[in-house]
C-alpha cells in the first residue's frame, strides 16, 4: 500500500507540530495498519490560515465553475481508477466487507460525478425590480473557509458527501476525518492533489475532534462547519458555531422505525429488515432497527428472521463468504454489550444473539453477535437510544394509525420503511413519518440527487441533490440603477 501518512496543509504533506503520532488498527485483528500524525488545534489553525487565504486571495472561488467541475471530474475518474485499492484500505480502517467497501467506492465516484455535472447549473437569476431602469440580480457565491468533520462508520462515503459540493461551489475547506478512520480520506486527498485542485483549497487535518475538532467549530476564520456524527457532538458543535454565527450543517444519529403490515411480501421484508440493520454491523446511521410488525405475522417474521440471524457468517472483510464484520473498536463493543444488558434489564426478550460469538478465530476482533430483542415497548431505552451495533428491536401493533405514532415516538427523525403490498397505505404513512427519508419496500438506498438529511434531533440542512450544493452557497441580491 503507498499511502502518505501525513496531513496535508496548504500542499504540503506534513507531521503534526508537536510530533504527536496515533496507530491505525485493524478491528478485526487489532493489527496497526498505519500510523499517521494526530494533529490537535495548532495544526488546525494552519490548515484554516491556509484555506482562508486561498479563499481571499486565490482564484479557485472566482473561476468559471466549469473548470472546478473538470477538477472534480478528474477525482471522480482517479477513485474509478483506484476503486480497489480504496476499497482495501478502506476495509482493513474499518472492518466492512471488501464487497461493501467496493459499493460504496462506486457511490463515492457517483457522488464526486453528479457534483462535476451540475457545477454550472448554479446559476442565479433576474428578477423584477421594483424600481424604474434598474437592474436585480440574485447570485449565488460561495460561503468562505469550510470546516468539515465526519465520522468513522462511512469515512469516505460521508466525506464525499461534503468535498464534491463545498469544492465546486467555489469554498476552500478543511476536513478532519474521525480520528479511528482516516486512510482512504487521506488517500483522496493525494488524488485530489493529483488533480491540480491549487494549493490552500483543500486541506486535511487528522486528530481527535476535542482539539483538531474543535478549533474548526470555534474559529472566527471559519465560515461554515458541516459535520456528520453522534447527536451529543452536534450540538457541542452547534454551541461552538454560534461564537462566529457559522453557517451550520448537522447530520446527526438515526433510530429508525421499519414497519412492516401483514399484507408485505413477507420475503422481502425479512431480507429487508436484515440488510436494513446487519449491514456493517449495524454501524450505519439509517440502520432499521425499531422493528414495528402488525401483530397477525409477528411470530412468523420474528421466527424467520431469527433463523436467518443463526446462519450470519461474521468474519474477515477480506473472506468473500462473510457477512458482517466485527465493530468498530473495544470502546464501541463495550457501548453495545451495556445496551444488551439494559434491554434484558428493561424486561425484552432476547431472541437471538445477545453476546460475542464463541468463535476462537474472531477472539481478536470487536465482534458481537447479530441480536434481536422481542417485548419491546417504546418506552425502553434500548428502543430510544441509537446503540449503533447489531440490534433489532420489536414491537408489536394492530392499526396503521398506531404503527405510524410508534414510528414517530423518537426524539430522531432521519430514515424509515414501510413494508406493504397495498400502495394507498403506503403512501398515507410515509406522508406521516416525520422523517427526511421514507423507503417503501425498501430500506438502505441512496443515491447522489437525492437529498439525504434528518428531520428533529437526527440533524440541520441536507447532503446531496441539488439542496447539498446550496448549503455550500450564499446568496446575493445585486440592485444596479442603469
Ligand atoms: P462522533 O460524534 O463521536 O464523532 C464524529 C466526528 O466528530 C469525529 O471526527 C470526531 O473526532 C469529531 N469530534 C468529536 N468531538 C468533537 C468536538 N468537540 N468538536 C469537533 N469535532 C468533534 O461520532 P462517531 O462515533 O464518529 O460516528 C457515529 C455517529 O455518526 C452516529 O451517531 C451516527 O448515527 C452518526 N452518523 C450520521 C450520519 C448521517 O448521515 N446523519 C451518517 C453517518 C454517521
């Protein structure tokens, strides 16, 4: 692997000033597969003097927005290119299958794709002014200095999700990768540099966000923050935003509902109901895991998914025949026992799993059995709190109206599904489901043009579509007396 393990900072690739250095693990073997500078908040200050200075005095937010877009182009194309090799790196960071790893390396390209298409479809517009021989014009500019910060689950997909807009709307950033997941953003930011973005437009910082982090939501030099991650440390965020005003994006934690009627394709829904969480090991912010079953098949489902779960084959991300990874660290495997524990405690009913494997080839890795708890109600905490790990929770209803108040009882609003053959239902439910994303026999689809974002705590603003690249814009009205 030829990897530089050093951030990039106004184009060069450089050590963290105190020297401070972290080792990248393997969270199947808990090998070190890197180790790369930790940066704290004096690297960050570099790395923000640089981008604000590419932005005042550079010409990448005043060039023709097609010639970004051929940029962004050209990453799109080196990601292509090097789509293995990502996918590898990308894999041994986080434990996921190298088929789910080379998935979402498709979608990244996707997005940096879409994103060069419409940088010239940005354009404002004249409108009628209410003066005599006057021109008004509205524009759209860039916002400045973006700081961006994402997390470990989904390191490069989330990264794209902020990179391919804040850079073809014409702002310089800085992007702080989770300090656990840094490989394949520090490898886009060589092929970023392969590409001629100029020197100060992007930069990289790696550390742990109490520091690195933190100085990018607290600096006045800062325009913008968008951060992907855990509700606590968004509104820690928000809080350190308002010193400045910052423009704000948050994509926040999900608990979402998966509701399946008895008039579903009970097939479907059961592959469903399991890709929709057991995918990462449940590692994923828009994981189903508040199963909400009409209680005429309840039995049925829960049966047959338990029957399925006991087949799971967890192993290596690199052995084709395995189906779920381990999590992502010893910290995290302990967060999700504690919430087995208070689902026992709070009275569920332990279907399957509910432990580590006994495996004594996975005894060096963070696994955790797949687990589903029956007798849920929605008072219990392991139905409120996102465990991010490989739960599945259910209850039980009788009326739609009733499947849509259990759906919506979440202090989260990101994602949800709805499983029925009877269309009319269908639709009256996702208009109910007080959510940013609602999939019908469906769960677990994204795709670039179609905007991705949480309704209450699960976040502000919207990635992708056409709302993503707005959230990388200012607006201007411009009066002119002719
Ligand atoms: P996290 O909040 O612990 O960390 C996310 C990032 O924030 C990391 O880079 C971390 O270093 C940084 N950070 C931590 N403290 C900070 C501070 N005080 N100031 C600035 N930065 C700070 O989240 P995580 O554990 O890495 O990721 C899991 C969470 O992300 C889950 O809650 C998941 O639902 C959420 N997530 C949401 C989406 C979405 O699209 N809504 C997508 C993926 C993940």
């Amino acid at each position: 692997m030829t990897l530089k393990q050093k951030q990039y900072i106004n184009g060069e690739w450089v050590d963290a000033k105190s020297g401070k250095t972290r080792d990248i693990i393997n969270p199947y073997n808990q090998e070190v597969v890197a180790t790369v500078p930790e940066g704290d908040e004096t690297d960050a200050q570099a790395a923000i003097a640089a981008a604000r200075e590419a932005f005042d005095q550079g010409d990448w937010a005043t060039m023709p927005a097609t010639e970004r877009g051929k940029i962004v182009r050209e990453i799109a194309d080196f990601i292509e290119r090097d789509r293995e090799e990502l996918a590898r790196l990308e894999s041994l960071d986080t434990g996921k299958t190298v088929e789910e790893s080379r998935g979402d390396m498709d979608d990244i390209a996707g997005v940096f794709h879409y994103y060069a298409e419409i940088a010239d479809k940005n354009g404002g517009e004249i409108i009628e002014s209410p003066l005599p021989n006057s021109i008004s014009k509205v524009v759209h500019e860039p916002v400045g200095v973006c700081g961006q910060i994402t997390p470990w689950n989904y390191p490069l997909l989330q990264a794209s999700w902020k990179l391919a807009p804040a850079l073809v709307a014409g702002n310089t950033l800085i992007m702080k990768p989770s300090e656990i997941t840094p490989l394949t953003t520090l490898k886009t930011f060589e092929l970023m540099e392969e590409a001629g973005v100029p020197k100060g437009v992007v930069n990289l910082i790696l550390g742990a966000g109490h520091d690195a982090g933190a100085e990018l939501s607290t600096n006045h030099d800062v325009d913008l923050i968008s951060f992907t991650g855990g509700i606590v440390t968004g509104k820690k965020i928000m809080q350190a935003a308002s010193t400045n005003a910052k423009n704000l994006a948050l994509e926040l934690g999900g608990k979402n509902p998966n509701v399946i009627f008895a008039d579903a394709d009970f097939e479907l829904a059961v592959d469903q109901a399991l890709n929709g969480v057991f995918f990462h090991a449940g590692q994923i912010c828009s994981a189903g895991t508040r199963l909400i079953v009409e209680e005429s098949i309840h039995d049925d489902l829960v049966e047959a998914l338990v029957e399925r779960v006991k087949q799971f084959k967890l192993g290596s991300g690199f052995d084709e025949n395995t189906q779920m990874g381990p999590l992502i660290s010893a910290e995290h495997l302990a967060k999700v026992e504690k919430y087995v524990e208070t689902g026992i405690k709070e009275g569920a009913t332990l279907a399957v799993g509910g432990s580590r494997p006994d495996d004594p080839e996975l005894q060096d890795g963070f696994f955790y059995l797949p687990t589903i708890f029956t007798d849920c109600t929605t008072d219990m905490e392991i139905v409120q709190e996102e465990a991010f790990g490989p739960i599945i929770t259910v209850e039980k209803f009788t009326r739609e109206e009733e499947a849509v108040q259990l759906a919506n009882d979440s202090i989260y609003g990101l994602a949800g599904g709805v499983f029925t053959n009877d269309v009319a239902k269908a639709e009256r439910c996702a208009a109910k489901m007080r959510m940013g994303t609602v999939w019908i026999n469906e769960f677990n689809v994204y795709f670039p043009h179609a905007p991705w974002g949480g309704y209450k705590q699960s976040g502000i603003g919207r990635e992708l579509g056409k709302l993503g690249l707005e959230e990388y814009t200012e607006t201007k009205h411009i009066l002119q007396n002719t």
